[in-house]
C-alpha cells in the first residue's frame, strides 16, 4: 500500500533517558533540524524523458512539481536545507525568493560549463551568522579524473547568542558548525571520478572545519568543529566509496575495479581496475584528504608548540600510497534498513531503488550508546535525537515517482540534532 505524505514520521534515535541525560549535563545545547533534497532539475527531466514517460504527465508538469516541492520544504520546517538538482534560474527567479520569506539566507552553485543545475544551502536568518563559505567546482581542465562537471558547497555557520524561542539560548562560546552538500556524478561505470570528488571535497572541508591539532596521551589529535555532510552521493551504502566515507579509509584502493566502485550496478563484465593515484599530486591533496599546504601551516605551528616538547610530533602525510584515508569520524543518520530489516530507499526510478542520499555527521569522540551517559560531556559535539522516516524496497515496488504527493525522483532526507 502506498503511503501518503503524513505518514512518513520522525523516529527518535536518543531515548528520553539519554535526552534527560544531556539535559541535566549540559547547560548549553542546541536542538536544530537539517533536511537534504534532490528537487529532480526540470531540464534534467525532459533530457531523460524516457525514465518518466509512463507516469502521470500532469505531475511532471514543473509548475505543478514547483509548487509541491515548497509545500514538502515548508512541511519539514528545517533550519537548514540542502539543495540538489536546483536550476540556476529557477533559483534566481524563484527559490531565492521564496526562501527569502520563510526567513533563510541561502547560497548556490551552479554545475560548470554549460550544465544548468547546482546545489544550495539555505539557512535561517534568524539562527545563524555566515562565518566562511566555499564553493568546491570538481571540474578541472586537463585532469582527466575531474572531467565531470560537479560540484559542493561548505559553510561554516555561526549560531547567534539569541534566537527564537523554539531554540535554547546561552552565553557560552560560539558554536560552530560545518555544513556541507555535494551532487556527486552519476556515471555508474566512473567510481574512480566519485572518490577523486570526495577526496576534493573532503580536503576543503577540512580547511573550513578545522579546529586546533594537540597532544593526547603522546599521540597527535587534529579537532575539527561539528560537521554535517548530506547530498545525493551516487553511491550506494553497500559500496567501497561508503565504506571510505564511514571507516575513514580505503585500502588497496589500486586494485579495485571502478565500474563497480558506487554500488549502483553490479552487472559489469570488464574489469577496470583505478591502477593510479586518484588524485594527481599537482593538486596538492595528499592520501589523507587534506591540502598539503594546510598541514604544512599546522606542524609549522606545531613546531613552536610549547607543549610539543621533543618537537617530534607531526602530522603525517604521503602521495601515491595503497591507500587513502580522511580524518573525520562519520556517521550515518539513516542505518539504511528499517526496523523488519528491510533495505530503505531514497531514490526511485523505474527499478532503480536504492539509498544513495545520506545525511553524515562528525563531532570529535561521537559518542557510542553503550557509554552514553560518560560520553555526555560539555563539548561541540552532535547528539543525533531523530531521523525522517524512509520508505523501503517493499515500499518501493508501489512508488512511482514524481506523482501527486512527491515531486521529484528522490525522496527528502532530514534529521534533528542536540549541538552541545
């Protein structure tokens, strides 16, 4: 049976013990709500008419799906939304606007060349100060791994000392938290572009979200303000990309054959394995997704550490290794099967259904539930407290979509956080 609108819920994630928990620990939190959407571009539509042609035409109509992408906009009443697959004129003439009066400032990126979509990031006015911005264009000239026209978006958002009422106001230091989205490429037959994209992007991240790097216990930790990454991935939870993206590191990655790097498809005869670098050295980024350039000016800082006594403590870096890796600490929002076991979707074409759309978040030392009451400490640290339910592959058999009640071919993804 097809569900409607209204039934697709919030779950909680933290029981209300754990919540009484942060609420008797911590004196100054934050509860916030972040929502990510493909909006399925109307020009990317008609281009691919025949993932569509047996629908209901008149739920295709832009006008009709335009107006039925505000309501589900509206309807989640997120303090953040992430944007992907939205026109530039659309947004120009348009979403701009519109969210304009609901109260958020927002920020776009359009795809390169001559492609019409990008991604944008809307924020509340009224919650946030815009500390820094970047707009991270993976297409570069020349280099054949970053030929495709992507791109991502990272802020780095300031809460105010006061706000509206639905939120708790305090007088401690800022809290900072690290926004970002990304359209990656599509291509099934490409997972070595996608990790060449995420490495770009994670590289930028950590410049924007990076903290401090100090001595704990004779060992060298880099902090990083709180970060959210969302956006259509183009790759499954079953795949070697998510597999980096969560355990912060892919081994052997040489070896590893790209046509079946995403997950999407499995059904590729030819073996293509990457057999070089992902990332050309000349861009600066090393095996562990940072600039070079920036670890130079953090042990440089490191070096006059009066704290780093025997001066021996750096951050390591390499080119060209086995394997790549991140310094983030992910987590999913969504664990990607529902609670009989089945798989979730996020996105539904034909029969393509599949999550390749994920909310991912880092704090340092994310808490694991088995120590949660010792883990609760004063800190910048995301309590993760509810996810917006996600159909699943069952579900999926009698979804077709766009159609009168979703208006794109994904599904929107949202989640509810403690900031502490």
């Amino acid at each position: 049976m097809e569900k409607d609108q209204d039934s697709r819920k919030w779950q909680p994630i933290l029981n209300q013990f754990e919540i009484e928990i942060i609420k008797k620990n911590i004196t100054s939190k934050i509860e916030f709500k972040i929502a990510s959407y493909n909006l399925l571009s109307p020009i990317l539509l008609n281009e691919n008419f025949y993932l569509y042609e047996n629908l209901d035409q008149n739920y295709l109509n832009w006008k009709f799906r335009r107006a039925n992408l505000l309501k589900e906009i509206e309807h989640i009443n997120a303090d953040i939304y992430c944007f992907q697959e939205m026109d530039e004129n659309e947004y120009k003439y348009f979403f701009k606007r519109k969210l304009s009066i609901m109260g958020f400032h927002s920020i776009y990126k359009k795809r390169s060349n001559l492609k019409v979509d990008g991604c944008c990031i809307a924020f509340r006015k009224n919650i946030f100060d815009l500390e820094k911005k970047i707009c991270v264009d993976f297409f570069m000239p020349g280099i054949d791994i970053l030929n495709r026209e992507n791109v991502g978006i990272i802020l780095l958002l300031k809460f105010k000392p006061k706000f509206s009422s639905s939120l708790i106001s305090f007088q401690h230091e800022p809290k900072i938290l690290c926004v970002a989205t990304t359209h990656l490429l599509f291509n099934p037959k490409r997972g070595d572009t996608k990790i060449a994209q995420l490495q770009l992007l994670l590289a930028n991240i950590d410049r924007v979200a990076y903290k401090k790097s100090k001595l704990m216990e004779n060992k060298l930790i880099s902090e990083y303000h709180p970060v959210i990454l969302c956006g259509d991935f183009n790759f499954s939870n079953e795949s070697k990309i998510y597999e980096f993206l969560i355990k912060a590191k892919l081994e052997n990655f040489k070896f590893l054959n790209r046509s079946n790097l995403s997950g999407q498809k499995t059904d590729f005869k030819t073996f293509l394995p990457i057999g070089k670098n992902v990332l050309p050295k000349c861009l600066g980024v090393t095996d562990q997704s940072q600039f070079k350039y920036e670890v130079d000016s953090r042990n440089l800082r490191l070096l006059f550490d009066k704290n780093n006594l025997n001066r021996q403590k750096m951050i390591d870096i390499s080119f060209g290794s086995d394997s790549i890796s991140h310094c983030f600490n992910f987590k999913s929002v969504y664990s990607h099967f529902d609670q009989t076991g089945l798989p979730e979707i996020t996105t539904c074409v034909n029969d393509f259904k599949k999550s390749v759309d994920f909310i991912f978040f880092h704090s340092n030392d994310n808490c694991e539930k088995s120590n949660f009451e010792e883990s609760v400490r004063e800190s910048n640290k995301l309590y993760l407290l509810e996810k917006y339910e996600l159909f699943n592959e069952n579900d999926g058999k009698n979804l077709f979509i766009p159609n009168e009640i979703y208006s794109s071919d994904h599904f929107m993804i949202a989640a509810k956080f403690f900031l502490t």
